[in-house]
C-alpha cells in the first residue's frame, strides 16, 4: 500500500501510553504492518509539537506526534494541523467523531482524502441540544465530503446510519498486544502476585476500569454481596480510580454491606502488568451503562477470560452471547447473579468460551 497516513485523535484529554492501552496505536501498528507510515495526533498541554517513534516495521514507522490544542467544552482544536502544508504531506487523514468541530474543519482542507472512524452511538443530555444544533449547520457539508466511514462498533454504524451517512462500515478498534509484556521484577508485579497468593484457591472476579457512576460501580458492589452471600469462596478484584468523593462513596457502601474484605483493590496498574491479573481471573465482570468499545473486553479475550457485561458497543460487536462470552441486557441483579454464580460453578463452560 506505501501510503501515508494521518490519525487524529479530536478528543481534547491528555492520554497516558503507560496505562492505557491506546486504540489509536493498536490500530497505527497494523496499518504500518500493512506497508504504510503513520502519525498519531494525541492532544497536549504541554508539547507545542513533539514527535516520537514507537514502532517500526519494514521501514515503515509509527510515530505519535503530542500537539498542543484549545479545549471548548468536548470539542478539541488544533490550529497547527489546519493548515494545507501540513497536510498535504499524507495520503490519507482520519478524523475521530463526526460531532468534533476539527472534522468539519478538516473537511474544507482535505475532503478527498478525510476518512471519518467513529465511536460514540448515544447522546447524553447535555449533548442533545448541542448535537442538534451542530447538525443542522454542519452535518451535510461532513457527509458529502468523506471519502470514507467507518465505525468503532455495530452501534456506532447505525448511529451514522441515522443520520444520513452512507456505506458505513463496521471496524472495531486496535489492540496493542505489546503492551502485556509484564515486568516481573517491578516491585507492583511482586505486589500484584503477593496479594493473589493470599487470595490463593478462590475464584476471582475482575473489573478494571474508572471508578463512577457511568461504569456503574454501586451495582457491581451490591451484585458481588449478592454473589457472596450465595458463595463465599468468591473475591472481587477492582482496578481503577475516580473522583476520591465517589471512590470513598463506593467503599463506603462495601463497607455498609459487609464485603469490604472480600474486595482486593488496586487504584492503578502499568498496562504491562494487567496480564498478572487477567490470567488470574475467572470472569471479568463490566456492567457499565455505556461504552463506545470497551478495551478491557478486547484485553480479556485476548487473554481467553470470559466476559460478562451489558450491552454496549464494543460487546455487541465482538460476543457472540453464549459462545465467546455473556451479554445481559439489563441491569436485574438476580439476572446478573445467575448468569455468573452458573459459569462460575460450571468450568467447562469458561473454558470453551476461553
């Protein structure tokens, strides 16, 4: 192919390659595999322009390129990446989320070559009134002026569909399996063996995520007491952190039901470490609200752990409901408890889905 790509990631936060597992570089190294060079565009606070490679295949490199932009409300702009110098330099420019105000900026500079990769299928809200009014002023100049489309997830596909795009079609996201190299002389890998030895026999349930109200945090407590209550040789791994009122609010509440101790909590892990917990579980457990994708289902499958989670994007897309993993679709505890204290208790059935 030998084409030159540009990938930029709108969305105005600063991400952390360390604990991340970034889908923008999964999916950059298997382009670069595929016999192309990339850039990634991450947003930065602090670099005006700084450049790095992070893999090479044949030649041709991966690079992330930490640019400095302006954050209004959820829309990211990077002025230095307007510009038709800039790039005229690449074959091809991916562009996150329609509803980002640089796609449709994008779209007066590079229309022949703007291919839109597309995540989101909900809108909260607050967004609502915003989206529509974005719409209306600037969704068909979008449309009639991509050269491509593509989703994130099944759901994200018939979002566009909706609203008018054509020939979408459904991608996924990459996953960086380099990442889950884990370094086991670190003092967290010895940390992270010394608690599971403690744990020892028991059968483990693993979440990984942020900690709010989004992933639905309360519920997967109160499940668990329900779980306990019904099994006792069962503990629940967490990993992640949140706003410090709600993650106190959510130990708290272990508390008040009397599981606190059954719970093994860690705020964060290095990516490269997470491999310790995830051949270590049992089930991973993700009862979110909602999610564009979700890369620790990638991350569990890769892994051979089964999932169990709600309905959201990246599930839909890749489970196959009873075959590779459990999809509940709804929030009815006893549902929950039964699907997972069956699995549980039933190997075999983990082990094909593995």
């Amino acid at each position: 192919m030998n084409k030159k790509i540009l990938y930029i990631r709108n969305y105005p936060t600063v991400v952390n390659p360390n604990m991340y597992n970034l889908q923008e570089v999964g999916l950059g190294k298997s382009l670069v595999k595929l016999g192309n060079s990339c850039d990634i565009i991450y947003y930065s606070t602090k670099y005006k322009f700084r450049k790095e490679t992070v893999f090479e295949y044949q030649g041709n490199k991966l690079n992330i390129i930490w640019v400095k932009g302006f954050r209004l409300h959820y829309f990211g702009i990077y002025p230095k990446l307007l510009k038709k110098k800039f790039l005229s330099k690449y074959d091809f420019v991916i562009t996150t989320e329609y509803s980002q105000i640089m796609t449709y900026l994008l779209s007066f500079i590079c229309a022949n070559k703007l291919i839109l990769y597309h995540g989101p299928y909900e809108e909260g809200r607050r967004e609502k009134y915003l989206i529509k009014l974005y719409d209306f002023f600037f969704l068909k100049r979008i449309i009639n002026n991509l050269y491509r489309v593509f989703a994130k997830s099944k759901l994200a596909e018939e979002y566009l569909i909706k609203k008018g795009f054509k020939d979408v079609k459904t991608l996924g996201v990459g996953l960086d399996v380099t990442k889950f190299t884990p370094n086991q002389i670190s003092n967290e890998a010895k940390d992270l063996k010394s608690k599971l030895d403690i744990i020892g026999d028991k059968k483990k349930l693993l979440y990984i995520g942020k900690l709010e109200d989004r992933r639905n945090i309360k519920f997967l407590i109160y499940l668990f007491k329900e779980i306990v209550d019904k099994d006792n040789d069962i503990r629940l791994i967490v990993v992640g952190n949140g706003e410090q009122n709600e993650v106190n609010n959510y130990f708290d509440y272990a508390n008040k039901l009397g599981i606190r101790e059954q719970i093994i909590y860690f705020k964060s892990v290095q990516q490269t470490n997470l491999s310790i917990l995830y051949k270590a579980a049992d089930l991973f457990i993700l009862p979110t609200k909602y999610e564009i994708f979700g890369m620790v289902i990638l991350e569990s499958m890769y892994f051979g752990l089964p999932v169990v989670t709600s309905y959201n994007g990246g599930a839909v897309t890749v489970i196959k409901n009873g075959s590779n993993g459990i999809i509940v679709n709804n929030f009815d505890y006893k549902l929950w408890v039964e699907k997972i204290l069956y699995y549980i208790k039933n190997r075999y059935l983990l082990n094909d889905m593995s």
